[in-house]
C-alpha cells in the first residue's frame, strides 16, 4: 500500500476568478479517488487545518482548503487577513460559495479524480459546508457545530450572517453533523431544530451530538479540545466518505 502524500501551497480561482492562496495534499498513488473542500474556521487559515487536508490525504483522499481570507491582502500574515476579514463581518455567502465551487473545480482538475467531491467545514465553516450544500451540487458534506443555520448571530458577535434554515430544501447531498452537547453556538435546540427540517423535506441526514464536549472540539491546538469525541467524529467522517465519495 503506498500511503505517500504530497502537501504544498497552490493557487486556484475562486468566485468572480479571484485568486486564492490555498493547501493542498493528495496522495502519490494513482488510484482514483475523491475530493474534500475543507473549509477553515472563524480564526483563519491556520497549521491546525492544513493539519486536518494532510490528514484526508493519509486516508486516500486530495483535499484542499482555500484561504477564504485571501483578498485581505498578499504578502499579510494569514492572522492579520483573518483580522481584517473579521472586523469586515466575514465571508459574504455569496463569495463564499464561489470560492468553494473554484476550489471543487481544481480537485476535479487533478489526476485520478473521481469526480465526487465533499464538503467540511469547522465553526463557521460548518455554518458555511451546509450553506454550499444547499447551493451547489455535491455528493457529501460535515457540518461540524456550525452555528446561525436557524437563528441569527447576538448583536455583538464579530460575524455578519442570515439564518439559512429556508435552504434546506435545496440540500444536494448526504449531510453529516457533529455537535457539543455544552455547545452554545449551536445550542442543542438548534441542532434539534435543523435536523427536524431536514426529515420533514425528506432529507438524508445524521447528527450526532457529543456530551461534555462543547464548540471546537476537534480543534487539537486548544483547549476546548476533547479527544473521545474527536476520535468517534473522526471515524463517523470517515465512515460517511468512504459511503459517499468512495475509500
């Protein structure tokens, strides 16, 4: 088994053909394989979620993640885009998902694609991996606690977004949700408030929410970190990836 990766800066094209700085890793051999858009969390383009796209590629997948903060300026350190785009209130949705559509586009470019692409998104990228499920074809997408999908933010919350629950009727794909039960940001009630849309249109979907683990528990570099529920939530990703994009 040639479990060899390659992992490196790119460039792709992302919504109205703007140039993206973004993380790629794929592996060496040539059997052919699917595609992970990762989406990054609130707090930017960091090592933690180039870690997570090297960590698809260990598993057989390419994976890609594009720095959505990208327009904040060339040559500026990815903690100072991520200032900026913050002050600004985030990623419009629309950019968003053509930034998401760019980056689907350049994995289906690559050797050995086979031409079936998911989704992750961590925070607000959860927020944001239901938001491009809903709105662009896809074969599978995480939602990992991505809040203000049936609620809007506070008023003093640094980012600007509108409910996407109306949506939910266009979901293109299988949908996995991994959330804290000590979440505030989706509280429970959120998470039980979606998934109950989604059975009522009829769509394919799987939540699974985590005692004593709050938001960011995936996160390893911090300490909202809860290993017990990352490992399971790693397995059930898996899992869900290797049914729906192929191992």
């Amino acid at each position: 088994m040639n479990d060899a990766i390659w992992a490196g800066t790119v460039t792709l094209s992302g919504h109205e053909q703007a140039e993206l700085e973004a993380y790629l890793a794929r592996p060496l051999g040539d059997t052919p394989r699917g595609g992970v858009v990762v989406i990054h969390h609130l707090p930017g383009y960091d090592n933690a979620t180039k870690e997570i796209v090297r960590k698809f590629a260990a598993h057989g997948y390419a994976a890609v993640c594009p720095n959505l903060y990208s327009r904040q300026g060339a040559g500026v350190s990815p903690d100072d885009q991520a200032a900026a785009a913050r002050a600004a209130g985030g990623v419009p949705d629309e950019q968003l998902v053509g930034d998401v559509a760019g980056a689907a586009a350049y994995l289906n470019s690559l050797d050995h694609a086979n031409g079936k692409i998911g989704v992750i998104g961590y925070c607000s990228g959860g927020r944001q991996a239901f938001l491009v499920a809903c709105s662009l074809p896809l074969d599978a997408a995480v939602d990992c606690y991505g809040a203000f999908v049936t609620k809007e933010p506070p008023a003093e919350f640094p980012l600007k977004a509108t409910p996407l629950i109306s949506k939910a009727g266009d979901l293109s794909c299988p949908l996995l949700g991994l959330f804290g039960e000590e979440d505030s940001f989706p509280a429970p009630d959120e998470v039980a408030t979606l998934s109950a849309e989604l059975e009522k249109l009829g769509k394919e979907h799987e939540f699974h929410t985590y005692p004593g683990a709050g938001h960011a528990f995936f996160s390893v570099d911090r300490p909202a970190y809860r290993p017990a529920a990352a490992v399971d939530g790693w397995k059930k990703i898996f899992d869900f990836y290797g049914r729906h994009l192929g191992a």
